[in-house]
C-alpha cells in the first residue's frame, strides 16, 4: 500500500497523485470515487446540525456538499480517463471506475436535499462516462454503487452510544427487509468485482445495496 493526500475537491490533486500513481507503477488500472460527506457534519452556531431541506438550505452547505460529493467524482473521473487511456501495451484504453452513489440517489430525501442530489447527480454522470469511453473506443468502464444502510462512521451521529444505540439501530433499519445495517466489506466485494476483469462486459450500471429496501418497501426515506 502507498498513501498519497487528496482532496477530491481540488484539480490539482488529482493532477498531482494520478501523475504520481503512473510515475510509480506505470499505470492506472482502477479508481473508486469514495470520498462523500452528508452536509451534517458541521454543526451551526447553535451547535445543531445545518438545515438541509429545500427550504432551508444555505447556498453555502448546498454547495459544500455538492463540492465533495459531485465535484470529486467528476474530477475523479476526468482524470482516471486521461490516466486510463495513456495505459501502455496490449491493455491501452484500459480501465475501471466505481463511483459510490447511494439509495439516496434513488429516490427523494426531504431532509437532506443536497446530499440526495449529489448522489443522483452521480448516478446520472457515471452512464455519462461510460458511453463517452465506449464512443471514444476506449475499454474504460464506469459503473455506480448504490449502497442504502451501511454501517459506517457517516451514521454515528444518528446512532450515538449508551444503552439506546441498539433501539435506533433498529429502529433505521426496521423497515429494511433484510432487518440490519449492511457492512463495509459487502460493499468492498461489490466495487473489488466491478474493478476486475470478471466484469469486463459490465458499464454504465448501477448496483443497489440496501438489503431489499427497494424491491417493493413503501418505506419513508
């Protein structure tokens, strides 16, 4: 492993470590557009989280979260293409990208705007790639995830500790049909498939993770 700092926000960046990646290895095979924030990190000045709402939503946090979670994947893939395409030997025009989407970017959420935009902004750019790289006869894929419930650090602030956090566990995944949270390393497998060549007939698709919320659930977002 080597670890390079990247702000998926910046152009240069992304410049500066995909130059670097090909300077050491020689190449770029595979990038995944992670990096996502909710809007709800930052509390206000009153210490409560920012409004997200259609209402009430600043231009500000709007864009805060926009800048993360769509400016990053564009730039993201934008400069895994330029890498991709300059891949030397038999696999030029090779590559694969995964750019994390969500549930959210799947249907409304009334509270968290932003973020649900950005996510189904995502979904829609990540086709987008995908049939550019195929018009330009290029074998660089693009593929989005969709994870719903997962069990991360994103979802502490809604859980916290102390004896409640099994009963709001619960309660946020009650009406997920599988009746738990999904784990990081299910949705690991998924994006480690789409970036080997088991999937090399797989672009511009999404693939939802959300324990059957989706399939037929009338459930509230």
């Amino acid at each position: 492993a080597w670890y390079a700092r990247l702000d998926v926000r910046e152009d240069d960046d992304w410049g500066r470590v995909v130059d670097a990646v090909r300077a050491r290895w020689g190449r770029l095979d595979g990038v995944v557009n992670n990096a996502g924030i909710t809007g709800f990190e930052t509390p206000d000045a009153s210490g409560a989280p920012p409004a997200h709402d259609p209402e009430h939503a600043s231009l500000a946090a709007w864009r805060a979260v926009l800048a993360t979670n769509l400016d990053g994947v564009f730039l993201g893939c934008r400069h895994a293409i330029r890498a991709m395409r300059a891949n030397p030997g038999d696999a030029a025009g090779v590559g694969s990208i995964v750019n994390m989407s969500s549930r959210s970017g799947l249907v409304g959420i009334p509270r968290a705007a932003a973020y649900a935009a950005s996510k189904a902004a995502v979904r829609n750019h990540t086709k987008s790639v995908a049939l550019y790289c195929a018009e330009e006869g290029l074998r660089i894929r693009c593929n989005s995830v969709h994870p719903a419930a997962v069990l991360t650090p994103m979802w502490e602030p809604m859980l916290g500790d102390g004896p409640a956090r099994a009963e709001r566990m619960a309660a946020l995944v009650r009406d997920t049909p599988l009746r738990r949270f999904g784990t990081p390393e299910e949705v690991a497998a998924l994006v480690v498939h789409l970036l080997a060549d088991e999937s090399a007939y797989t672009t511009g698709a999404e693939f939802v993770l959300d324990g059957g919320l989706l399939a037929g659930s009338a459930a509230t977002p």
